[in-house]
C-alpha cells in the first residue's frame, strides 16, 4: 500500500475521519464508523490486532455506559434493570466515537513517520521544524536520564525534607540547564559542519501514485456525509 | 520566521521537555485518574514553554514548542491522544497570543499567559467532548458541578459560585505558573551566565 499511498493520503485519511465524525449528524455516525473501519481494515489491517486491548475495552465501556443511566429518561428496563433509551443511543455514539478515534490515530502514526509529518509542516511554513523535531527525538533519553539523575540526587541527599518548593525549582533548573548546554552542543555541532536551517533542504515528504486521489476522495466523502439528505 | 541552528537546538529542548512530560507522566496521571491531572500537566507545560520563551524571544516561539511536543505526543504510545494533542497546542497558541501582544517580556505578561493557558483546562471538555467524544454539554457540565462539588465543597445548586470558584482557582493556578516560569528563566540565566533579552 506504500506505493500507492504517502503522506499527504494518509493524512487525509485521519483528517477526513476525525473532521467526519465531527460534522457528521448523529444518525449517520454509524455510517462513518463503518466506512472508517472499512478504509483502515484495506489499508492498515495491523491496526486492529493492536486494538485488541483489554485497556481500551475498560476505557470505552467506563466513557460510554454512564450515559446509558444518566441521559434522559429512565423508560426502558432489562432484567430489573432500568435504562434510558435516549442514554443507550448516545453511549453506542460515544463507544463509535472512541473506536473511530482510535482507529485513526493508530493507522496514522503506524503508517506515516514523524518526520513526513514535519516536512509537511516545514513546506506549510514552519521552517527548521524538521531539525528541530530530529534534536527533540535524540534529546529525548538524554533529557529522561539527566532528570532522573538529578531527581535521585535530590531524593538522596534529602532535599525534598525541607524546603520542598526551593527544592523543586532547583530541580527544574538543574533538568533545564543539562538540557540546554546538550543544546548548545549539538548547535555548535551542526554549525561546524556548515548546517545552515536557511539553506537547508526540508525534510523529505512520502509521496504516493493516490494522494491526491484520496485527499478528493476523502473530501466527497466528508460533504456527503453532511450534505447529502 | 527564519530561526538560527542555536535557536532551533533551544527551542527542541524545550519542546522536548514538554513532550517528555507529556509522553510519561501525563500517561501516569490519566492511567491512574489523579485528580486534576490536566491543570498540573498544563502547569508544567506551561512553565516549560514560558522559561523556553525567554530563552528564544521570537514571535512564534512558544506555539513552535507546542508544535514539537504535541507532534512528540502524537507518535508516543498508549491512550487516546487528540484530547491531550488539542490541549497542548491550544495552550501554546494561546500562551502565544498573550506573549505576541505586547513587544517587551514582563513578568506580568508571563503571568496572563500562565492564567489563560491553564483556564482552557476548564474549557477544553466542553469543546473536545462534544465534538471528539460525542458527549452532551449537559454530561460535561454535570462532570464540572460534580469536580466543583468535590473541591469546593460546594452544593451543586449553586452552579455558578463553583464554575467562578473553579476558574478562579485555575486562573490563580496559571498566574503562580507564570511567576515561577519568570523566576526559572532568571535562575537559570544566572546558572548559564547567559545574557537573557527581557531582563
């Protein structure tokens, strides 16, 4: 599916789900979930293994059942149990909804790389994000392990029995100040190797033959999920 | 808004840090349903981005390191991420709006961003649950009542001294963050020995 599909095809696949089932009227949601579903299943079938969560499960049920006994009326009832039929079609909104979200974050980021999304932002005006954001990802054990180095220190040497708010704004700094001289060394690296972010090309974006295709593809589907009667 | 290597290496640290705290602690905080959890990890966020600010006093700077942690928060594994993503960046943009308006760095413009950014924790769930999570602003506004309810001790019939009180507490919350990013930003410009523009 790679070559047929790259950055700006996967992208537009998340936004026009995401926006989808924002716009989209109530009573066609389960359509959108099922297009969804559809689309992700053909092209990032690996999605839905790593869905298979028991995490997730306990995450929809406790945001979607609430609603099933707090939500309008109580006029229905199963086995003694009362429920409001208003709550029961909201909670299957809220469960559809979080699925859709789901679905989407996931396909996107297991399918498009970081620095894709960067280089898109770069070509949008966001010049040297790309540099940036590769500084911020090899920073981020160095700044993990100065922090947990510094916070260790201050647990061992009792800093945080007394004074516990000049403590943690010693922390902070000290977490700051590692950060930033790594900073200024990986700048000064950059610099002697001629690396200018004026001169410098933006980071490469993943093309695909539909791209384009799916991005008008994706923007039909959406206006007719709202417009059409 | 052309940024020098030095700039873009300072800004990634920032953003790194944000990201970082997101990435860790805010999936520890939600997992383990710590009460507040948005308002400390806006708080820290905030402060991270503030100090970040007077490292780099360009117009951008701060929505810049939104931009890189929200982006680092998108590819970290585990939990829903648009709620926490929609919160990052609308707290960078808004602490950016606050930072643009005047030219000069006060200590009292740190403060409003601080305030503003950590009050759209208040906001966030009436814009994000209806529209990303399907939930009626009634069962929002019955979440805050029962957050007012539990913090302030407060009958939930009287709604509008909880939702004043709530904001107040996160406006008062945001404006300490504020401050302390101000003091942060000057202790470390004394550690480094680095000439800060603002000071």
């Amino acid at each position: 599916m790679d070559k047929y599909l790259g950055t700006v095809g996967y992208l537009a696949i998340f936004l026009s789900s995401i926006i989808g089932m924002m716009v989209v009227p109530a009573q066609r949601l389960p359509w959108v979930a099922g297009v969804c579903i559809l689309v992700a299943w053909r092209i990032y079938p690996q999605v839905f293994t790593s869905l298979v969560r028991l995490h997730w499960l306990i995450m929809i049920i406790l945001l979607s059942v609430p609603p099933i006994f707090l939500v309008g009326d109580l006029d229905r009832s199963i086995t003694g149990i009362s429920y409001s039929s208003e709550g029961l079609l909201s909670g299957i909104q809220i469960a559809l909804r979080i699925l859709i979200v789901l679905i989407s974050v996931q396909g996107l980021t297991s399918s498009v790389d970081i620095s894709s999304i960067a280089g898109l932002l770069e070509h949008a005006g966001l010049h040297g994000l790309g540099f940036s954001l590769g500084v911020a990802m090899n920073l981020l054990p160095t700044i993990l392990k100065s922090a947990q180095n510094a916070w260790r220190s201050l647990w061992m040497r009792g800093g945080l029995r007394k004074k516990r708010w000049r403590a943690l704004r010693l922390l902070a700094v000290t977490i700051f100040v590692n950060g930033l001289s790594r900073a200024e060394e990986i700048a000064l690296a950059a610099e002697v190797r001629a690396f200018s972010p004026n001169t410098a090309r933006s980071m490469p974006i993943k093309k695909g033959k539909w791209d384009w295709t799916i991005l008008t593809l994706s923007v039909l589907v959406v206006f007719g999920f709202v417009f059409i009667p | 808004m052309k940024l020098s290597t030095r700039e873009l290496a300072t800004l990634a640290v920032f953003g790194a840090l944000w990201g970082l705290v997101e990435i860790s602690l805010g999936s520890v905080l939600k997992t383990i349903h710590f009460p507040l959890s948005g308002v400390v990890l806006s708080v820290i966020g905030l402060i991270i981005a503030l100090v970040g600010r007077v490292f780099v006093p360009r117009r951008g700077s701060t929505l810049f390191i939104g931009v890189i942690a929200t982006l680092l928060k998108l590819f970290s594994l585990g939990g829903v991420i648009i709620g926490p993503m929609v919160g990052i960046l609308t707290e960078a943009i808004m602490a950016e709006i606050v930072l643009s308006i005047p030219g000069k760095q006060r200590r009292a413009v740190f403060i409003m961003a601080g305030a503003l950014g950590v009050a759209w924790v208040l906001l966030q769930p009436f814009v994000t649950g209806p529209l990303l999570f399907g939930r009626t602003i009634f069962t929002v506004w019955l979440d805050l009542l029962d957050l007012g309810k539990k913090l302030l001790g407060l009958n939930p019939s009287f709604a509008a001294w909880i939702v004043g009180g709530l904001l107040v507490i996160h406006l008062a919350i945001g404006g300490l963050a504020g401050w302390l990013s101000w003091d942060i930003a000057k202790l470390l410009q004394n550690r480094l020995g680095r000439p800060v523009q603002g000071f």
